[in-house]
C-alpha cells in the first residue's frame, strides 16, 4: 500500500508539470485507485479523516465522469494538496 500511495503522490507533483492531455487521463485513473483502496483500507477501521480526504479525491479525479476546471493554473494547488495527502498518509502507515 505505501507504494501504491508513495507513486500516487510522485504522479501527482508530475502532474505539475505541462504534459500531453494522455498523462493527465493516465493520472486519474491511478489517483482513483490509490483513493478507493485507501478508503476500502481505512473504512475497515472505522469512518475518519481518511475516509472523507481520500473519498473527497476519488471524486475530484474519477475518470468515468470528469471534472473539467479548464484551467492549468486551478488544477495545481489539488494536484499539491493530493500529493501531500498521499505522502502524510504513507508515512503515517505503520509496518506489519
């Protein structure tokens, strides 16, 4: 799991940079899947702060129904903010 979420968050600080429109299609669908199997993981324990951070992300980057900002510039704070959230929540993972 701290791979899958430690990729996330490389993606996403990649995501920064000015890329072809299939990266950003690729950076959806792999953010959605690092959001879905944190809040699979997490929801197990209980609802928490988790649930709803990596919930809230699952639907801002959801690739079967876009959210379209049209605008580099609004994309960049989610994509530093989601980064961050995945990197706290790798480091925050405890090993078995």
């Amino acid at each position: 799991m701290k791979t899958l979420l430690l990729i996330c968050a490389g993606l996403l600080f990649i995501g920064l940079l000015d890329l072809p429109i299939g990266y950003y299609t690729f950076l959806r669908i792999v953010v959605t899947i690092g959001s879905v199997a944190v809040v699979v993981t997490e929801y197990e324990k209980g609802f928490n702060f988790w649930v709803i951070a990596f919930g809230i992300i699952a639907i801002i980057f959801n690739p079967l129904i876009p959210i379209y900002l049209n605008d580099k510039s609004a994309w960049m704070p989610i994509d530093i903010i989601g980064g961050i959230i995945f990197l706290i929540k790798s480091f925050t993972l405890k090993q078995k």
